[in-house]
C-alpha cells in the first residue's frame, strides 16, 4: 500500500471536496488523487509541447526551432475564438 500523509486544507474545502467525493462514489483520498492525476506540472507540460513539436517536425520534415513554434499563430486558439463567436451569434439569433 502506498505511503499516505495529511494535507491541512479550510473545513470548508474539506466538506465540499467530500461530498464532491460521495456523489462520484470515491473516497476523499482517490478524488484528491484524481484531482492531481489530472494537473500537470510545469516539467511535465514542457516534456508535452517538446514532443509535440518533434512530432511536427517528423511529420513535415522540416526543422522548425523553438523560437518559430513560438512566434507561430495559434491556430487551434483561433479556431476555438471563432467556433465561440458564431455560437454566441446563434444563439443571440435565436433569442
């Protein structure tokens, strides 16, 4: 079994993050692993993009440096702005 320790959180928070807990029906501990499990940390999140930019790279063929990935569009960001934009439209149409 693995080695467990104590996180000093409000009762508040504690309260909430249980009852968050039963009605997924864990326990406090799983949710709190689960909840952990899910955020990346800064290291891991640079291993991510670095892999995904050599996956970029093999699949096009090109060397693109870092410093190009950087100064590149968002081009997903702004897909997802204008996906938004005409939601919000529609649904002003709609009203």
């Amino acid at each position: 079994m693995a080695e467990t320790t104590t996180i000093q959180v409000s009762r508040q928070v504690r309260d909430h993050l249980a009852q968050v807990a039963k009605e997924r029906g864990m326990t406090l501990g799983q949710l709190v692993e689960q909840l952990a499990s899910e955020q990346p940390t800064a290291e891991q999140i640079d291993e991510r993009v670095a892999a995904d930019r050599q996956v970029v790279r093999d699949v096009i063929g090109v060397d693109i440096s870092d410093e190009e990935f950087d100064r590149a569009p968002d081009v997903l960001g702004n897909i997802y702005k204008v996906a938004a934009e005409k939601i919000r439209r529609a649904r002003d149409a709609a009203a």
